[in-house]
C-alpha cells in the first residue's frame, strides 16, 4: 500500500482520538484488532501513529516554537494532525526526505482543509525543517530549555529587550 494512503489512514485515527480525547495508543489497538469496514491499517500508519503518541509532545512543542500565529492546541483538529504527521517524518523518521513530508502534508491539506490552510503548514512546516537543518546533531531534547527572567552575570535577561517581528505571512493564519 502506498504511503500516501497509510498517511491518510493514520490521520483519521489521530483525528478519531483527537476528537474524542481518547488516548492516541488504545484507539491504534482498538483499530487493530477490529478494524470494522476499513481494511486493516498498514504498517506505516500504524508506525506513523505510534511515533507521533511517541513524541507528541515534543513535536507539539516544535510547532509551537515555529507557528507564529496558533498554537497547537488552538488548530483546527485536522490541519493539527496533519502537522503532527509531517513534523513526526521530518524530526524522527530518517526514511521520508523533508520536502516529501511537506508535499504529502500539502496533499492531504488541500483535499481536507480551507483555503488557507496549505499555504500556513507549508509556511510551519518549512519552519520546522530550516530549524533542523541549523541545530547541531542530537539537538532534539525532549524538555524544553527552561527561561527564567533571572539576571545572568552579565545581567541579562533569557526574555527579548524588544518585541518579536511581526509574523510572515507565511506563517500567519488569516482570520475573517
């Protein structure tokens, strides 16, 4: 089975659990062993579903480094899965090139979502890759680095002086 499709099919059961609150990990079993009318699920969604439950919340924490307009929790429940699945390709699975996690999340996006939301995951998304390509090896932690707006020795702040730049619009969600 391509791995378009797995994709697809790991996006509705990360939907399904997303909806319904329902733990990412038991809903991949309940998948498994009764599939209902759908076929079986392939093994690369299942591998997709279990890296993102895996590493939810770091890849939750990259995306809302790298979103300038939403974070992750505020998503439409879709775009935010699709997000998950493609950042899970980009940082933990070494077998899918960034571009093809980006285009496969483009695809399901313009079959899936509004207008706008391509043009705001691939905006994230290439985020997300340019900041991978800049950190050194084994950079990814899986805590974030703890602020504190404690002078150091040199009596600074980790906080900005100024304000951040305003967001690309890349990268912004447009809002009616």
């Amino acid at each position: 089975m391509a791995r378009s499709t797995a994709r697809k099919r790991a996006l509705n059961t990360l939907y399904e659990a997303d909806e319904k609150g329902q733990d990412i990990l038991s809903l991949l079993d309940e998948r498994i062993a009764h599939p209902g009318a759908q076929t079986p699920l392939p093994d690369y969604a299942i591998d997709i579903v279990k890296g993102v439950a895996e590493h939810r919340r770091q890849i939750d924490m990259t995306l809302d480094d790298h979103s300038t307009g939403w974070k992750v929790r505020r998503m439409g429940v879709v775009d935010r899965n699709i997000l998950r699945i493609a950042a899970w390709e980009i940082l933990f699975n070494d077998e899918v090139p960034d571009k093809v996690a980006i285009d496969e999340a483009l695809a399901l996006a313009k079959t899936l979502c509004d207008d706008d939301s391509p043009a705001f995951i691939h905006g994230l998304l290439s985020a997300v890759c340019n900041a991978k390509s800049t950190e050194p090896a084994g950079s990814v932690d899986d805590e974030p680095a703890e602020e504190s707006n404690e002078p150091d020795q040199s009596g600074q702040t980790d906080f900005p002086a100024s304000e951040p730049a305003a967001p690309s619009a890349e990268t912004q969600p447009m809002v009616d």
